[in-house]
C-alpha cells in the first residue's frame, strides 16, 4: 500500500459558493507536484474541473432539507497517483447507467461525468454504510 | 454574476468579467441570457477573455442561450476564449454548435 505524501480533507456545507474552495485546492495541488512532466497548466484545470464537478454532484443529490447535510471531500496524493475521493448522503445512483452526452444533440446537463471519466482514470461509485463515495483517480506518470 | 452589456457596431457585446463560471452561478448567466432574448435581443456577442474557468453547468447556461437565439432566428457568438476554457469545448465538441472567433473584430466582419 503506498503511503500518502500530502493528504488533504475538507468537509463544507452543501452550497455550490464553496465549489471555488475546492476547485482552488485542485489547482494548487497540481503546482505543488513534485518532478510532474505533463502539462501543469492543463492538470490544474482539470483537478479543478474534476472536483468541482464531483462536488457538485454530491450537492444536488445531498437531501435538500437536512440542514446538517455536508460533503467531504478527500485528495490523496501517491507516489504516482491523486486519488479524489468525494463522499455524499443523498440516495446514491448506478455509475454504469449514466450515458455518454448525445453530441449531435446536446444538452444543457449531463456532461459533469462524462467530463470527469474525459480526464481522470478511474472513476467508481460505491455505497457504503451510511454515504457512498465518487473515487477518482489520476495515474501521475 | 459579473456581466456588462454595451452596444457595438449593432450589436450586443456581453462581458462575463466573473473568471469562474460553475454551479453556483451559472443559473444566473442563464437566466440573464434568456431574460436578454425574451426581450428581443438577437445579434449577441459574449466575451470570454476574463474566464479562465467553466464547468458542465456554464457550458450549459451557454447552451441554452445559444438554443433559445436560434429558435428566434436570431445568433449567438463567443470570442477572446481562454485556452483551458477553449479545451472544455473542444472535449464535448460543442465547439461545433458555437460560432467562435479569435476577438471582437473577426466576431464583427464574419457575422455582418
């Protein structure tokens, strides 16, 4: 099991003005990596995009009336790899059924996932116990 | 939402001066635009050049006023895109369905 070198955890309140924050987060991980020979540039923005989105998600689906309603949000960073982990208490929803975007006919929604499966790795959805959890993971080499 | 609306050359030049465009208030550019093509608005230029970041829903809101022009004969184009905002319309081929230009000047001698 590899050790995480630098493991952030933010927890905030289900409102959308604190998808800045944990945008920001994002792209300030990807200026701290260490010997990254990719485009930096393009992985801030899309760390940015991917938790932005992830955490969006988790906000629509959080049940509205609860007002002690959070999401936290986890990002790992390994030796070789940024493992986001977004954690929510809404109902949950099946990964496998959500469809690729129509692009002859666009939509105004339904593009988040297939954005975040466009940039990243690996993407699973799991029910746990009492939340389920969006992994996504960005292989670094 | 950020937004300045002036009259150029005819026609209607929408600055977005927000650098985010996300959930929280892409519902606002959305609303606006439609409130601005109810109102009879039909040669409409946004520029983006102080975006730096958009998401699904920005894209989206986008989208929508770019739907609603159409079907009141009416055109919608997008200039001065950042290069990282550029790509998210590249990745969901949207930048099929928009009319884009380089700036202001192109926008204006291609769309008259």
């Amino acid at each position: 099991m590899n050790t995480a070198l630098i493991q952030v955890e933010v927890v905030i309140p289900t409102q959308t003005k604190y998808l800045d924050l944990i945008g920001s987060i994002g792209e300030r991980v990807a200026h701290e990596l260490d010997g990254y020979t990719g485009d930096r540039e393009a992985l801030a923005y899309q760390l940015n995009l991917v938790l932005t989105e992830a955490t969006a998600n988790a906000i629509k689906h959080a049940h509205d009336d609860d007002p002690k309603n959070s999401v936290r949000i986890s990002i790992q960073l390994q030796e070789n790899a940024l493992i986001i982990k977004v954690y929510d208490h809404g109902q949950g929803f099946d990964l496998a059924k959500v469809p690729l975007p129509d692009f002859e006919h666009p939509k105004e929604s339904g593009m988040g996932l297939f954005l975040i499966r466009s940039m990243m790795d690996s993407v699973t959805y799991t029910r746990l116990d009492d939340c389920n959890v969006l992994e996504i993971i960005k292989y670094l080499e | 939402m950020n937004l300045n609306l002036e009259k150029i050359n005819g026609f209607s030049v929408l600055n977005i001066l927000d650098e985010r465009i996300d959930a929280h208030n892409s519902g606002d550019l959305k609303t606006y635009l439609l409130q601005l093509i109810e109102s009879g608005e039909k040669n409409l230029i946004i520029q983006l050049q102080q975006v730096r970041f958009i998401d699904s829903s920005g894209l989206g809101a986008l989208l929508s006023g770019n739907k609603h022009i159409i079907a009141k004969s009416g055109k919608l184009a997008l200039t001065n895109i950042q290069q990282q905002v550029l790509s998210m319309f590249e990745l969901t081929r949207l930048n099929r369905v928009f009319d884009i230009y380089a700036d202001l000047n192109e926008a204006f001698t291609d769309e008259t």
